[in-house]
C-alpha cells in the first residue's frame, strides 16, 4: 500500500553535512532516566561494569544503558529527545555535534529496541548495518536478532536510514525502512522502503504515552481506507545510483514526448525552508519518475513518484548554492524510457535548529501513585431506598 508520493533520496548529502561546524560551544550531552520497570543497569564510561540505578539517575556522554528481558526505561536527553529503550537493548550515548543544518545529536543502538520522539535539532541513530536519522519526527528503531536486519519505522515527521555503502532513503509518516545486513561476499543489498502495518502502530501505541494517539489514530485510518483499495505491488530494493546518460525513447518502450521541467522554471531562487512543489510534463507509457538533484560539489539526491509532480520540505537539500534537477520516466518493467533536460535553481543554506532551552524541556514526568484497591469510603447514607 503505497502512497502515490515517495519520497527517496538517495544521497551523498549525508556526508557533506557534517563538514561545517559552527564556533559556538555544544554542550555536554547527559540523559536523565525515569519510568523504570524489570530489570535496568547503566554503565558510565569510565566504569567497568553495569550497576542498578534509580529514577532520577543521570546518564552521561559515552555512558550505556542495558536492559534485560523485562526491563524499560525512559532517557530525557539534555538535548531535548525522548528515548524509550525497551527489553534485551544495550543503548549508548556517543556526542552533540553543531553541523550545517542544526544540532545532531549521536545515539548508538547494539542491540534491542528503541523509540525516538524528537525535540530540536536531529538525532542519528548507529546501528551494526547502517544509520537511522530523525528529524523533527517519531522514529522507532530495532535490530532484528537472528538476521541483523534494521527495521525502522516513521510514525511521523522527516526520517531516513543510511546503509553502509551510503545509500539514504528519506521516508515520512507511516513508512518504514529495512536496513539489511553485510551479506557473506561483503556487499550490502540497498534498503527496502514499504509501509508501516497494524503491528508497527500498535508496537508505538503500546510502548508510548499520548503524545503518539494522534497519529497512531491518523496511521491506523489510513491503513482502514487503504484495505478498500485495489492491491498494490510489493515494495522493491531502491535504487542505488541517478541516471548518469540519457537512455533513448526507444529503450523502453514509451514512445512520444519525454517529460520535461515546468515548476520551478530555470533561474529560480527557492526559499531555505518550507514546501517546495516540483512538476514536470507527463511521459506515455511511464509507470513512476525519479527526479535527480545534484548540488555544486557533485552530491546527487533522488526523488521517486508515480506522479507527474512531487512536494516535499526543500530542508531535504540542506546545503545552499546552486542546484540543477531532471526527472527520468521508467516503464512498467523499471527500464528508464527517456531523461529530460536539466534545469538550475538555487536556494540559501537551511537555517540551523535552534537548541532547546531548558526551560521548553519538561523532563521526566514524576512517577504518580498507583490506583488504590481499597475500596473508597462513602457517608453513611440517612435517606436511603431500599
């Protein structure tokens, strides 16, 4: 069950982001944990090994966090991120870093699973096939303890998943990724975008608070509507590279016109934020488009989208300067049938994120008592029916 916009970068931007850090100091990453349950041990770094903790007790920078087969935990990050570790995890916390673009914030998953709402700046999340990044977004993150696969999923907001060959998918509300392991030769099979199911919202409702019934409820509709539609085709593996030469009309099959350019038109300037609304002429025969953006120093990013338009936050191409894009159609078999011209625009450089202060940060709710099973007193009744 697709929606008919996908949207699937496939980037080099990833590593281009962190090489302009700003001069202002970062401060010091730490976690504080509350809602504790089972059995839950924490590691600082400079400890040798796990010990219990307690509400209240403070995790800092590089320190872990490991919980056994019935314990959970909630982490306030100093940064402003909610992190909920569920049983058999090992969690760690590795660094703040300023950035182009806002604060990241570096989290490292080894084992289990973990649930994400963010709160300012982006969160990326290690794992042993790849990275999980969330920004402004409800991510959840597990690691699959017979294959090593990576399933992520995207209750809401902007998230990607980054393999270790550097292919990036961005996916939004209601989609999931697959990361999978180093196959034996090596090599690393690209990330598999699909849709989240009825387990994947139940998995957020039951291991989070309010904050998540809103789209938990949107998600679940959503699902409901689509089960009355007609049957899509299974999700496929993206693809790892943009076009790099205009394939002949002939290649596929098409025939007629091949799609062109339209909004925005050559020369543009696009604003830094917000969205931005891509379209471009219709290619017959042509099942789905990829449009292609490349940047001044060589990083492309891909689009993928069954429509002949796409909108999407222009924060996906954080990096100001001048940008070119063109749009491939492919046919039904996934054979490009024809690339268009491509058109040159610019926009400025994404604003930072701001930091959140301490005061836009509630921390850990205090645990409230459980309900009394005592039964509650009444005033002896003087007017009663019998």
């Amino acid at each position: 069950m697709y929606r008919k916009n996908l949207i699937v970068p496939l980037l080099a931007f990833s590593l281009t982001f962190a090489g302009c850090q700003t001069n202002e100091e970062t401060p010091p990453l730490s976690a504080t944990l509350s809602e504790l349950s089972g059995l839950v041990e924490m590691k600082q770094a400079e400890e040798a090994a796990f010990a219990g903790v307690n509400a209240g007790s403070i995790l800092n920078v590089n320190g872990q966090i490991q919980t056994g087969d019935d314990g959970r935990v909630r982490l306030d990050l100093s940064s402003g991120t909610i992190v909920r570790v569920t049983p058999s995890s090992v969690f760690t916390l590795i660094s703040n870093e300023e950035v182009e673009g806002g604060l990241y914030t570096k989290i490292k998953l080894e084992l289990g699973r973990i649930f994400i709402i963010l709160n300012g700046g982006q969160a990326d999340v290690e794992t042993p096939s790849g990275v999980a990044s969330v920004r402004g977004s409800y991510l959840k993150v597990e690691i699959d303890p017979v294959t090593g696969d990576i399933h992520i999923t995207c209750l809401e907001g902007t998230c990607s998943a980054t393999n270790p060959d550097g292919v990036q998918v961005i996916f939004t509300n209601g989609q999931s990724v697959t990361l999978f392991h180093q196959e034996e030769d090596g090599t690393w099979r690209s990330p598999l975008l699909g849709e989240m199911t009825f387990d994947d919202f139940e998995e957020w409702i039951q291991n989070n608070d309010s904050e998540t019934k809103k789209y938990y409820d949107e998600g679940i509709a959503k699902l409901l509507a689509a089960t009355t539609e007609a049957p899509t085709a299974e999700p496929t593996e993206t693809p790892t590279e943009p076009p790099t030469e205009a394939p002949t009309e002939s290649s596929g099959g098409g025939g007629g016109a091949c799609s062109q350019p339209q909004e925005p038109s050559g020369g543009s300037t696009l604003g830094k934020a917000g969205k931005q609304a891509f379209s471009w002429s219709e290619t017959p025969g042509a099942e789905y488009y990829i449009l292609t953006f490349v940047n001044e120093s060589g990083s492309s990013a891909i689009i993928q989208t069954t429509d002949p338009g796409a909108e999407f936050y222009i924060e996906v191409l954080p990096l100001g300067g001048n940008y070119e894009w063109y749009v491939t159609a492919y046919g039904s078999n996934g054979t490009p049938l024809c690339t268009s011209a491509s058109v040159k625009f610019s926009k400025p450089k994404a604003d930072p994120t701001q930091k959140p202060k301490p005061e836009d940060n509630p921390g850990p709710r205090q645990p409230t008592e459980p309900p009394s099973t005592e039964p509650a007193e009444t005033e002896e009744c003087t007017e009663c029916y019998p």
